[in-house]
C-alpha cells in the first residue's frame, strides 16, 4: 500500500475538477483520496510542489511512423505514397521492429501516455511484437494490424481471407491480455480498402468483440476518391456503414469534413471520434468541428497522429486542440483523460482518478512554466500552452511506476 501526496486533480466534470491532497493506491487500484492527510499505512511518496493527473490517453497513434515525423507533403495521399509506405515496408524486418517498438511504447510512457490506441503496420509478425513490447513496457493499449488490400505497395496488401487468418490469430492470443492488452481491427482507410475486406474485418471484429479503428473524412481530396471506389454511396461514412464497421468498440479517426447526416450516423451507432488537431494542422486537412460533434452526442478523444502529428507529448497535442476549437483548460484535460476512456468505454476503470479505479496517473511538475502555489486554471493553461515531455515527472500504470523506471527488487 502506498499513499501520494501532491495537488491531486481529476477532471470527471469538464468544468469543474476535483482536488485531493492524498491518494492511497493498493494492488494497482485506488482505494481512497482526500484532502487531509489520512492515518497512513505503508509509504508515503511525497510529491510536493507536482500535480498528479490521471495518465493521459492518446487515442489514435501510428507505431511504424514514429521515425517519419516532421516529413512535410503536399496532401494525405501524397505523404502517404513518399513517406509512410516505405517506413511501413520495414516492419517486414522483426529486428527492426522490435527495435522500433520498444523506442515507440518507451517515449509513449516518458512523454506520460498510460493509455494509446496503436496502428501496427501490415505484418502479423510485427503487430505481434508490438503486443510483446507493449507488454513488456506496462503501458495499456489497443493494438491492430493494419489491412489494405488495395492502392498501395504489394508488399502491404492482404486479401479478405488472409486478414481474417491473421486478425484471428493474434487476437486470440492477445485480447484482453492482463486487462490491460486489446485488438484493434484495422482497415487503414476506404481508400485502400474493399468492400469485401472492410465486410469481413467487421465480421470477425464483432464475433470476437473486438474494437474497430480506422480513418475517416481527413482530406477533401481523400473523400473524393473514397466517393470514386464506391459509385452510389452518398457519404464517406456511408461506407464504413455498409461494410458493418460503424459501432460502439470503433473509433474513427479525424472525421473533419462531415455533413450533419454523416454525424448523426455516427451518434447512432455509437461510434466514437478520435480528434486529431496536430495531425490536421501539420497536412493542412481542415479544422474539426469539436461543437459540432458534441451536438449530437458524440464522444470524443485527443489523438496524437503520429507521425502527420508531429508531436507524441499529448500536452502539445493539447495546444492545438486549443487552437482548432477554443476551449479553457479543464475541457481541456478531460477530453484527454476521461473523453480517452469514454472512447475506448473503459471510463468505468480509467481515465480518472476516484475510489475502485485502476491507479494510473501521471507526476506533472509545473515549473518553470509555473508556480505549483498559483490557481489551477492558470498552472493548467500554461502546461496546455507549454507545456511537453520536460513536464513529465513519473509515469504509473496500475500503481507501478513505469518512468523513471523502478529499481528490480
């Protein structure tokens, strides 16, 4: 048993947060917060003068991109074509791709992500690896192979038969792992995916419950061609929802350039968005509409995007999701932290800090952008603004510090 001491701050209420002084962590589980100091038993970690949040959730990052960040473009398709492809082509290399990963989940963790929602590349071998090294680092995530059976490298490409052998396989092993380890099924997006793929990927995606991840209504030249490959649809989302794929375990990434129709499929199937404002900014794609979408119910989570987000600290992601849709700091830290969980409907376990949830959180000093004794709105601002990685002063996931590593023994 261990109790923290900090300016404990939880953001269950977008504009009005809780504050604590005390957290008491058993087992990997909270047990009790307080204002006052409590009668404690066992240690006491003192971390005066930081505030402790709940771990920031990234919903929706590239693993194989991670060496591709800052690579600038003309569009999405063009990027893709240049810079992501050629990355992608060398998870074939297991070396490689363990090596990768392992820089991948371990800057995730430093920059104070618990939770991230991951694209693995095409290769089942290396989306295996990349569950091994999530694993292996205790960071939570949703993990997926990415399919594409269609314009873009051979090398790249599956069939329907092949994606549901290898989405079955992995899965099998790795859904639900420790709780803590889940499976994506992810068809990268319409345009490089048929119907046929996108059908079955839906098909395995529900009869093993697993989640559903893919990208949607990002450019206007990428609707444009989606619109191409499906003669007689009247929407980009129109044909994820044909193909089975829309639901409550999916979240779509972007969803910049919908129509009022397109958002109320959404709202009622219950699928979730992953907004991702570096990304958008960075490829020039458009603004997402924040208000739009949370008129119609539907939840939303801060995705980094890497690599067209250039950014892994979410902290930076968070500036610029200020800059899309103005918002005050509370907002703010909630769709990064409970909005994250609502996404992914593990808000029952995660994504605050109270009683009889997991104990995963993150040690923020404010300095120098700071003074830990200013009001919390002004500490909060300054960290969305200017906060980054430098911020970050632990990392916990279930209790256990991942960053600074504890010592063995």
């Amino acid at each position: 048993m261990k109790t923290y001491h900090g300016r404990i701050v939880s953001f269950e209420d977008p504009s009005s947060p809780r504050e604590y002084g005390y957290m008491t962590v058993e087992e990997g589980r909270i047990i009790s917060l307080s204002k006052e100091r409590p009668s404690i038993t066992g240690e006491l970690v003192d971390y005066s003068g930081h505030l402790i949040l709940p771990g920031f959730i990234d919903a929706h990052v590239h693993l194989p991109q991670f060496y591709s960040r800052g690579m600038i473009s003309t569009s999405l398709l063009d990027w893709l074509e240049k810079f992501i492809f050629p990355a992608e082509m060398k998870f074939s290399d297991p070396g490689f791709a363990r090596e990768a990963s392992r820089k991948f989940f371990s800057t995730l963790i430093r920059n104070g992500t618990t939770t991230a929602v991951v694209y693995s590349s095409s290769h089942r071998e290396a989306t295996e690896i990349a569950f091994e090294e999530a694993m292996r680092s205790g960071i939570r995530a949703v993990i997926g192979q990415v399919l594409m059976d269609r314009n873009g490298p051979e090398e790249l490409l599956t069939t329907p038969e092949r994606a549901e052998r290898e989405i079955v396989a992995v899965a099998s092993r790795w859904h639900g792992f420790d709780g803590r380890l889940f499976y994506a099924v992810t068809p990268r997006f319409a345009v490089s995916c048929s119907m046929p793929l996108m059908k079955t990927a839906a098909k395995v995606a529900g009869e093993m419950g697993l989640y559903v991840q893919t990208h949607l209504s990002e450019q206007v030249e990428e609707i444009k061609e989606v619109l191409r490959l499906f003669p007689g649809v009247s929407s980009y989302t129109e044909v994820y929802l044909r193909a089975g794929l829309l639901g409550r375990k999916t979240v779509v990434a972007h969803a910049i350039h919908l129509s009022d129709t397109e958002r109320r499929i959404l709202a009622e199937t219950g699928t979730k968005v992953a907004h991702c404002p570096s990304s958008n900014f960075f490829l020039h794609s458009g603004t997402m509409s924040l208000s739009s979408h949370e008129r119609f119910g539907i939840v939303v989570g801060l995705g980094s995007d890497v690599a067209a987000g250039p950014f892994v600290s979410m902290l930076e992601v968070m500036r610029d999701a200020y800059y899309a849709n103005p918002m005050d700091p509370f907002k703010a830290f909630h769709l990064l932290t409970m909005g994250g969980a609502r996404v992914l409907g593990l808000d029952g376990r995660i994504g605050s800090l109270e009683a009889g949830k997991e104990a995963d959180f993150v040690v923020v000093n404010p300095e120098p952008l700071a003074s830990p004794d200013d009001d919390l709105w002004s500490i909060l601002s300054r960290l969305m603004i200017l906060g980054d990685e430098r911020n970050v002063a632990a990392t916990y996931v279930r209790g256990k510090r991942l960053w600074p590593a504890e010592p063995e023994g």
